[in-house]
C-alpha cells in the first residue's frame, strides 16, 4: 500500500494528508497511501498541515483517514505519542486495544473540530500510566493529568495549534477532564453537580459529548446504562440552571423587615409566610420584585390569610 521513498520530498506529505483526508471523507479503501520521511516533514510548516489533518478528523470515515496517516509515517513522525497507543493492549493484557478503542471514539464524537482533537488524544496518558492490581486487573491511574501534559509537550514540538489559542486550550481541557461526567451518578447532591457545571464551564456540551463517544463498550445494555447516566447528569445542570436562573420575587431583607414590624422571631411561621408572598406572587395576586415595604403592608392588611392576629 505505500512506497519507500528514497530522498526528501514534502510534496509526499501534502499527496499522503491528502489521502488521509479523502479516506475519511469518502470512505474509500483503494486509495493509494505514499510513505514519508522525517526530512519531508521538517519541510513543512503546521499551516500547510492542520487543514488536511482538520480534514481527517472531522470526516465521517475517520477511523480510515487515521489509518492512512498511520501507514504513510505521518502519524508516528508527527504525533509519536498516538502512534504508542497501536497495538497496546490488543489481547496480550486486560484491557481493550487503546488504538481500537481511540479511532471509535473519534467517529462517534461529535464531528467538530475541538472535540475530535481531544478524542484523538483522550488517551495518550495510558501507555505511561498502565500498571497491575494483585488480581491482575488492568490501571490507568491518573492517564488523564499525564495525558494532558503529553499534549502539551507535542504542542510545543510541533505547534500544530498555536495559531488558535481557544482551540488549544479546549483540547487540552477534554483531555485533562475527559473522565469526569463519566463518574456522576445519582447519589451526587444538588451542590455536587452545580460545582461540576462551574468548573467545566464553558466546555460543558463539547465534554459530555465527548463522554458519550467514549462509550465503546459492545455490551447493549452497559452502553444504554452508560449513555443515560450521562443524560441524567445534563438533564440535571439544566433543571438547576434553570432554578438559578429564576429572580426570587422577594428582595433581599424581607425576611428581617416582617420580624421587625410583627415580632416575630426566626420561626416555622415565618418561614410560612414568606412561602405564601412567594406563591401569591407566582399566580399573579401581588407583583414581584417590590420593596419590602410593600410586602410588610400587605402582610398587616391581610393579617388572617397569613395567620397572624
């Protein structure tokens, strides 16, 4: 499938990314894949590289574009550290072939750029961090922390996104956090998930998308647990948000202020009737939002339908 070449030719590297990217587009096996050298590559700078490599990960076909690139040299002359995960675990341990697993997490990512970078890279951690448990299981302990600085030690090489700051950034943010929405589960207290959402922030879609590519077991009913789970987390950050979201209809203070003009120490009743301002705000019976004032005159005037005398 691919030729040796005898002397430096970057046009080499341009035909292979080419069919790297056309595979992944079109899903063709009979394409032809040129092999390349070391010395093709140092000809070329990362602006002649990232829109065909953007290309490969972005095509439907992926799996086949990443093949390509693992044929013609590109793939372990450019990104050694993705070339280590082939054939790393393929049967000889416990543990499900990493290289397998990584080119089907990237076809079942979501096809944008930031997500299916950090797909490709999600698990590089793993062939440094790989250890064994007294019965044999199979580690990976903290693959995630030293996958992310595996990123930016091949970013500083090679400066493949050093134009692009956000999407730098944003890869290496899945990468570090690629783990975490896959340990929720329903026990996590309201505060739990609303520290989660802060501190993925931004990145929140692009990283439950990419937890639910990484989803590759075989087994139907694990991966319809393993999807839900994850659904139930969104569902959830959604729900509070929300709520959040929501403006009290009380201010701030109104509390205080019925104490001081009925006294009334901190109670269940007053409790009570801030409750029942609230609803009567809520269908519309008082506006919302009025100093506490207003809130503490109605209250006296009303005093039988809040239970005061």
């Amino acid at each position: 499938m691919s030729l040796a070449p005898d002397q430096s030719d970057p046009s080499r590297v341009i035909h292979a990314l080419t069919r790297a990217a056309e595979l992944a587009e079109r899903g063709e096996t009979s394409l032809p894949v040129t092999a390349i050298t070391e010395e093709d590559l140092a000809a070329l700078s990362p602006d002649d590289l990232r829109p065909l490599l953007d290309r490969a990960i972005v095509g439907k076909h992926a799996d086949q574009g990443l093949d390509a690139l693992l044929t013609s040299g590109v793939l372990d002359r450019l990104m050694p550290e993705v070339q280590a995960m082939v054939g790393f675990g393929d049967g000889e341990w416990r543990h499900k072939d990493v290289w397998k697993h990584t080119k089907q997490v990237v076809i079942q990512a979501v096809p944008r750029l930031n997500v299916r970078w950090a797909a490709l890279f999600h698990d590089i951690g793993k062939v440094r961090t790989r250890s064994f448990g007294e019965n044999g299981e199979v580690h990976f302990f903290g693959h995630e922390v030293v996958g992310a600085r595996m990123f930016d030690k091949l970013e500083r090489r090679q400066r493949l996104f050093n134009r692009e700051e956000s999407l730098r950034e944003s890869i290496r943010f899945l990468v570090l956090n690629h783990l975490r929405a896959g340990q929720y589960d329903s026990h996590w207290t309201d505060s739990a998930v609303r520290r989660f959402h802060k501190e993925i922030g931004e990145h929140l879609d692009d990283l439950l998308c990419l937890s639910r590519a990484d989803i590759t077991t075989k087994r139907a009913l694990k991966k319809k647990r393993g999807i839900a789970k994850i659904h139930q987390l969104a569902t959830r950050i959604e729900e509070l948000a929300e709520l959040d979201a929501r403006v009290p209809p009380l201010p701030k203070g109104v509390g205080n202020a019925l104490m001081e003009h009925f006294k009334l120490p901190p109670s269940r009743l007053l409790g009570d009737l801030k409750r029942a301002l609230e609803a009567a705000c809520e269908a519309g019976e008082l506006p919302p939002n009025q100093p506490s004032e207003f809130y503490v005159a109605y209250v006296a005037d009303h005093r039988e339908r809040f239970g005061l005398k």
